[in-house]
DNA sequence: ATGCACCCTGTAGCAACTACAGGGTCAAGA
DNA sequence: TCTTGACCCTGTAGTTGCTACAGGGTGCAT
C-alpha cells in the first residue's frame, strides 16, 4: 500500500510516518518504479505500534526500547514492564501537579467582572505569589 | 543589580532571563559601562509575574496578553478572567485525559515477572488496540 | 599579573511533530 | 492527446520554552 493509505487506515498523518522512517522507528519500505514507499502489513502493525504506545504518553525512546524488546521475543521482558511502570508514575505525579494548578486557577477565575484591569484579582494573584494557596 | 542577582532572587535561569528579553517579554534593562544588563525593581516584579504565570501553566502568548493588561490598568479585565477560564478548562481537560491513561496503564503494569518478551502482555496490549478498556 | 567569577553575543540543540516549496507521477475525462 | 487533479517525492524551516555551549570581555582579589 502507498504512503496516503497507510496514513487513512493507522489515522497518522503522512509527514508524521515519513518523519518516523527519518528517525529510524519505521524500517525504510520498499520503493515502486516511480520512487513512491510501498508498505505491507507489518509496516501498518509496527506503525500501529507506535501510535498506541505515543497515545498512551510513551516517547520516542521508550518506544524504540519497547519496539526492540518487541522484535527479540526471546528476550526477558522485565524492561518492557520497568518502562511501563516508570511512565506510570510519572502520569501519576504529573495529575497531581495539574490539580494543584486546577485548585489555585479555580480560586482566580470568575472574580473579574468587567471592572478596571487596575482592580483585577486575577492580575494581582499572577503578580503576588503570596497570595497562592498551594506551592508550586 | 546585575543579571546573575536576579537570577538568584526569582529563582530563574540566566539564560532564560535573557531569553525572555530577546522575545520581548521583558523590557531590555539599561547597561553598565561594560555592557552589563542593569535591573532594577520593576524588572524582578515582572519576571516575577512571568515566572508564576509559567508555573500555573499559561502559555507565553496568554502571559504576553496579561502583561499587557497589567500595563494598562484603565482596561476591562475580562480579558484576563477569560484567559484563566480557557487555561482552566485546558487543564481540567488534561487531567481527564491523564486519568484515562493512568487506568490503561495500570491495567497492563506489574504482569511481568520475567518471562519472555514473546509473551509480555505490555508489548502485546500496545500491539493490539483492541485490548483497551478506554478510547484514547 | 594572574586567576576566577561573572558578564556578553550568537548559534545550535531538545521533543515530536507540522508545514511548506518546488518538483515528479499517474489515471481519468474532454 | 492534452490537461486536470490527486497523489507522491526531498529537503528545509517552523513550532514551544527553554537550555547549552563556544568564544570572548570585565572586574576584583591575591
């Protein structure tokens, strides 16, 4: 199948793949006559792949580990859940920070109506850290 | 003072200061004898509100539009009230998002105890799509 | 006079794409 | 046959918000 499809049925746009194949994730395809990159169905898998794994917040790197780990079956796949576990954690932490930025922008919001900037909560909070109710 | 004392006392990276001036975020400072960048009050209280603005995630086009309200205190600030409120709904929505990927996660997390990577079910579950029980 | 901490400019790098510019290919319709 | 339009190619530059040099100047203490 050509590029365009290949993009249609994995919902990943052309630049991206051809980015991907740069960057050395995707294997180079084989090319037709007229120079246009012919993939087969283990392109679109491995292609699948990587999608799911950067939908679910992996990146590059880990993915590239992952994908290896993936093409040696033999090998010992505690790495693959360590990678997991580890971006877990940090999914974890980084919902923890955004509630606390929730809470402190939930404290700010609605205050303005219409007055004069001069008299602006909102303006005064960014201006004077004391203010908060949290750290960050 | 001098850059590296500003640095210092909002905890901000020389370079970042620097950068901050190039993008014309910071009015550029005046210059010693030798060229030195020269700050005073109402630099740090600038840097000041940028910096926590960048802690509570605003982006530096909103900081930019924020400042500028700052800077005229003769205007409506419900401009402000409606960039928080935007950045508000942005975060509520990324915590959401994070949430579903913290419960895929956890779903294919600490089911390897070092097996073969041939039958890891990590590397399978980012194979197959279909193995989720969310849509992201 | 020499070492060291500090400052300067300008450029390049990071992640993970995205967006062209400027060109080639191919099949269908007039 | 010619042309139109959809598709493909390479290569480069832009995005965001910094960070990290390289290669040089300044200022103060020993």
């Amino acid at each position: 199948m050509k590029i365009g499809e290949l993009s249609k049925s994995t919902g990943t746009n052309i630049e991206t793949i051809r980015y991907y194949e740069r960057i050395g994730l995707l294997p180079a395809p084989d090319r037709t006559a007229a120079n246009y990159r012919s993939y087969g169905n283990d392109h679109r898998e491995r292609l699948a792949f990587v999608r799911h794994s950067r939908e679910l917040g992996f990146t590059i790197q880990e993915i590239r580990s992952l994908l290896d780990l993936s093409d040696h079956p033999e090998r010992d796949c505690v790495e693959a859940d360590r990678i997991a576990t580890s971006h877990l954690v940090q999914i974890v932490a980084k919902i923890a920070q955004l509630e606390t930025l929730r809470d402190e922008l939930s404290g700010l919001v609605g205050r303005c109506r219409g007055g004069a900037a001069a008299d602006c909560r909102v303006i005064e909070a960014l201006g004077n850290h004391a203010m908060c109710n949290t750290r960050h």
